[in-house]
C-alpha cells in the first residue's frame, strides 16, 4: 500500500506526506468507507487484487477524499461532505479500527 503511494507521488514529483490507512481507521473516523457492492468484487479482485492488496480491510474501501489540515492541526473546512452518497448498492461501514500510520 506505502510503496504505490510513493510511486504515484514520485511520478509528480512532491513531497507531500501520505497516510497509510492500514487497518481503515481514519476513513472510518472520516466517514469516508464503504463496504463493496458483490457484484464489483470479482472486478475487483482481477484486476486490483483486493482483497489480498489490503487484507485488513477486505472489501472496505475508502471513498477518495481531500482534507485541508492548518497548522494547528485542525480541519478548518473539508472540503466534502461528511455524509457521502455510495455506490448502488454499497452500505457504510461503521466499525472502528487501531489507528493509522503516517508513511
């Protein structure tokens, strides 16, 4: 998960930090997760390897979502909504997780 991340910043050339979401505690804090609808999993499974690719969350996918955070630490505004619309078919997920780690 670390190693895609840095290759896609690499390729544009920033130095912006990256979360490691490992165990989907922040999406879930967020409210940005959602478990994946059955009929995309084979999909899913063949082209992108899940849900091996991220085996603590399985089929729970974040939602992409870009956060704003000053320098106090604090998110001033997001710039999405909290409650998100899902997929046909997809239902949130609410349960929380150990905590994540900034790569």
């Amino acid at each position: 998960m670390e190693a895609d991340a840095r290759t896609l910043l690499g390729k544009h050339e920033t130095d912006v930090p990256i979360l490691a979401d490992r165990d989907g505690a922040a999406m879930d804090a967020y409210g940005i997760s959602f478990d994946l609808p059955e009929m995309l999993r084979p999909m899913y499974a063949e082209r992108m390897g899940f849900p091996g690719r991220n085996p603590a969350t399985g089929w729970r996918l974040p939602v992409p979502a870009t956060f704003v955070v000053d320098t106090m630490g604090v998110i001033p505004r997001a710039p999405l909504p909290r409650r998100l619309p899902l997929p046909h078919g997809a239902a949130r997920h609410r349960d929380g997780g150990a905590g994540a780690v900034a790569a």
